[in-house]
C-alpha cells in the first residue's frame, strides 16, 4: 500500500549568511517559513527541488521537508527539526545555553 503523500516545501541553507531559507512561488528565497510555496504532489514536490537546484549560486543543500498548513493558511513544521530551524542559528547563548 502506498503511503500517503504529505505537503512539502525546498527549504536550503543561505549559502553565504548560513539562515535557513524557504523557497518561493516566484523561485526566490525567505527566511519567513511561511511564506514557501507548498507542493501537494510529488511531481510538483520534484519539480520545486529541481528549480531550487538550479540556484546553487544563492543556497547549498536544498531539499524536500514535509509541512502542514497551518490556520492561517501558511505552511508550518511538521517535524522538529525544521522548527528548529525556523529559529535561527544554534550557537547563540539563550535558553538552556545561557543557564536560565
């Protein structure tokens, strides 16, 4: 049986700041989660990453990641790890980094 197809957006790595980066309906770059365009199939999944690695002049790593619509009618995380992401880099001191 195969498995349900779930939404999914290209999200990549800014390749010179580094951000999490989320690929657009104009085949441009946010660093708002919210505002990549969604595929709701895997041909328009597939051809979203393929367009998303013709930029490699702008990203580094682009890749699929699965997303849920959220009551505003924006994509949100699905996983932890992009809502990780979502937040920033890592190496800055807060929450349980800074001792609080």
């Amino acid at each position: 049986m195969a498995r349900e197809y779930k939404p999914r957006i290209v999200t990549a790595n800014d390749l010179f700041e580094g951000d999490a980066v989320y690929f657009t309906a104009s085949h441009g770059w946010s660093r708002d989660h919210g505002d990549a365009v969604v595929a709701f199939s895997q041909d328009a999944a597939d051809k979203l990453l393929s367009a998303a690695n013709m930029q490699q002049d702008q990203v580094v790593g682009p890749y699929l990641a699965e997303t849920v619509m959220g009551e505003d009618n924006r994509p949100q995380p699905l996983h932890f790890r992009e809502a990780f992401r979502t937040r920033g880099p890592s190496n800055y001191f807060h929450g349980k980094q800074a001792g609080a």
